[in-house]
C-alpha cells in the first residue's frame, strides 16, 4: 500500500474521532470542520488506491456514493436543510447498490432466480425496516413521502449486499454486508431520535456506526478488487 493511501486512511479515522469528540463536548461549531473531514478523506483515499480501474464504471459509481455521502453530511450539519441532505444519501445509496452489482462474479439470468427464496433470506431486512417505519410513522407528517422511499433505497442497499454471497470472496462479503448494515443501523438511530423518542449519546452512536459503515464498505469494494480470482480487475494499487 502506497503510502498516500494510508495517510489519507489515517485521516479518515482521525477526522472521524475527533468529530465524535465535538459531540460528546457540545462544540457543534468544530462540526463544521471534523465532519466534512471525514468522507473527504475516504473519498480521496478510495480514488487514490484504484487509479488502475480510473476508467470503470465501479470507480465512478462508489467515487459518486463517496462524494454525495460528503455532500449529505455538510447538508445535515443544517436543520433547517434536513431534506436535502436525505436527498444527497439517497443519490449515494443508488450509487453503493449500482456498485454492490457491479462487484458480483455472475450473469445475471432471470430465469434462474427464486424470489421466494430470496424474500425469506432477506426477510430480517424487510422486518427491521418495518419495525424503524412503524415508529417513526406517525412525526413524520409532510417527510413521509421521502422517508419511505429513502427506507425503500436503504432496504434494497443491504439486500443488494447480502446478494453478494458466494458471488465474491468472503472477506469482500462480509465486510460490504457489515458496511451496509450498519449503515442502515445509523439512519435508524437517527430516524429514531428524530421522529420517534430522544436516544442518549445519539450522536456519538449515530456517526461511530456511519463512520465504521463506510470504511467497511470501501475495503470491501478493494477486497473483491484484490482478491476475487474471476475479477475482471485482479490487482489494484494501493
């Protein structure tokens, strides 16, 4: 691994502990600094360790999911701009699910698949998100429209992921499923401590999950770039 790519890397979890520090200390003003930092950094550690795929449509994708995921970030240090801000994930999510595809060693082939099987084992997914709807439903008011459908992206993102069983080696699975999942656990605090009761340390629980969430997903992408053998892109710089 170049050495670049590990300061960037480091960045990213300093950025992402000091954030955590700001909340535990109310200095909300620093957030305007730490926050930003964080997928800032990843994001440029992801293009700089995989200027050997510049050219794919992976690249760009997960690059894009990086990109709105700081976009959304900077929004939501606003209240007043929350709906913009779940519009910007709800771009980067579109882009994670387009990427979880794309990292799959298999034709797709519609006669072969069996939705039945399918529903029950992501049956856990479809029952959380239910559960996190069924709370947050009745303070949602004119948010429920949005919010539906950011469940929606959010529930096909981890099915999408758990999808990638047996279809890229291990260490890529569990690291994007665990990524992905925790991602939704995050919204699901947040929504949570929004819409339905307050949560203590909510926002210490909220971004250690989320920053643990994208560090997960990125390394997962890079496994199955390094180390799945019917990889179209077998080796990658780092």
């Amino acid at each position: 691994m170049q050495q670049k790519g590990i300061i960037w890397l480091y960045l990213y979890l300093i950025a992402g502990l000091a954030d955590m520090a700001m909340i535990v200390q109310e200095l909300e003003s620093f957030r305007f600094i730490t926050k930003p930092l964080i997928l800032l950094s990843l994001a440029i550690y992801f293009l700089t360790t995989t200027s050997v795929i510049k050219n794919s449509l992976l690249r760009k994708a997960v690059g894009a999911a990086l990109l709105f995921s700081l976009a959304g970030d900077i929004l939501l240090l606003f209240p007043n701009l929350f709906l913009y801000g779940l519009g910007a994930f709800l771009i980067a999510i579109i882009c994670y699910i387009i990427g979880f595809k794309l990292t799959q060693n298999h034709q797709i082939n519609l006669r072969n698949i069996n939705f039945l099987k399918i529903f029950f084992y992501n049956l856990p997914i479809y029952i959380f998100a239910t559960l996190v709807y069924f709370l947050i439903n009745d303070n949602l008011h004119q948010l429920k429209t949005p919010v539906i459908i950011y469940i929606l992206a959010m529930v096909m993102m981890v099915s999408t992921a758990r999808e990638r069983f047996k279809r890229t080696n291990s260490q890529s699975f569990v690291q994007v499923f665990l990524g992905a999942a925790l991602f939704m656990v995050s919204d699901s605090i947040l929504a949570l401590d929004l819409f339905f009761q307050p949560i203590p340390s909510d926002g210490v629980l909220v971004m250690g999950t989320y920053i643990l969430a994208q560090l997960l997903i990125v390394m997962g992408i890079r496994s199955h770039l390094i180390y799945s053998p019917k990889s179209t892109n077998k080796t990658i710089s780092s």
